[in-house]
C-alpha cells in the first residue's frame, strides 16, 4: 500500500488509536520508530507522544494544550504551520542530534546559516514575516512557563472555547 493512500486510510480517534496507526503505519512501510517525528496538540495525543518518545523519536507539540507540552521534547507557537515543515526536513536530513541543536538556538539569524533545504527555508521566512515563531525544547526548569505560554497562544490561535478543549 502506497504511504499517501494508508494515511487517508488511517482514522484514529483517540489517544491510544494514535499510537495503534503510528505502529500500523511504520510496520507497513519498514520504518524504525526512531525515525519517527510526530507533532500533536492535546491530551489526545499524549499516548502517541510517549509511544514515539519511549522509542527514540521526537515529539513535538504545536499550538499545544498543557498535556501535549507536559509530553512534548520541543515546543512550538506558531500562527503558521510551515515551521513544522522545516522542523520534518530537518530531522529527516540532518538527523534529531542536529535538530535538537537548530531547536536550542533557534532564532532567524542561526536559521540563515543552518543547512536547510533552501526552497522550503525561503517559504518558511516568507510565511512567517507577520512573526517568527516560537520553538524550543521542553526541560524541568521552563514546563511550567512553556505550559502557561502554549495554552494562552493556542487560545488566542484557535478562539477560547476551541483553545481550552483538551
């Protein structure tokens, strides 16, 4: 089965169905789940984040809730989703190590001189010329503050009614 063709096939509804199609779809296409990076939100996905983290891949929350950020290694705010674009072809090139390393100094003048894909490092600034986003990796010490940021940006992102759901 092609990948483009099993991925509309897929249709997780829960928590613990995300991280069933995460197997499902590595099986089915040979791929070590170290070489997985998976981006979620919510409560929702935190199965699949701990299922992904547990086998060395990399989790990202993007426009996350607090649960999504509490499971995430890098976080993300953003009015855009390009950044996880670039974010996807950098760990598929470079690897996590070198990813991990773009996320600890992540600002733009570091990404001008960083080894990404130039057509899709040139729509990226172009779409985020209203705002450069946010992204950083989760430790003990910022959770807290990146819970906080994250749940409030995502409210202002999504409306507050839509923003709060878990």
């Amino acid at each position: 089965m092609k990948a483009g063709r099993m991925l509309l096939e897929v249709n997780p509804m829960g928590g613990s169905e995300k991280a069933a199609a995460i197997t499902e779809i590595t099986s089915e296409l040979d791929v070590s789940l170290d070489n997985v990076m998976y981006v979620g939100d919510s409560i929702t996905d935190a199965p699949a984040f701990q299922f992904v983290r547990s086998a060395g891949g990399l989790t990202v929350s993007f426009n996350g809730n607090s649960y999504a950020v509490r499971e995430a290694e890098i976080v993300v705010l953003s009015r855009n989703a390009a950044v996880t674009a670039l974010l996807a072809d950098t760990f598929n090139r470079l690897g996590r190590s070198r990813l991990l390393t773009l996320t600890k100094q992540w600002k733009p003048s570091v990404l001008a001189k960083f080894a990404i894909n130039r057509p899709l490092k040139e729509y990226f600034l172009k779409a985020c010329k209203k705002g450069f986003p946010k992204v950083e990796l989760v430790t003990k010490s910022n959770m807290a503050r990146l819970m906080r940021e994250s749940t409030e940006f995502r409210k202002s992102v999504r409306g507050e009614s839509i923003g709060q759901l878990g």
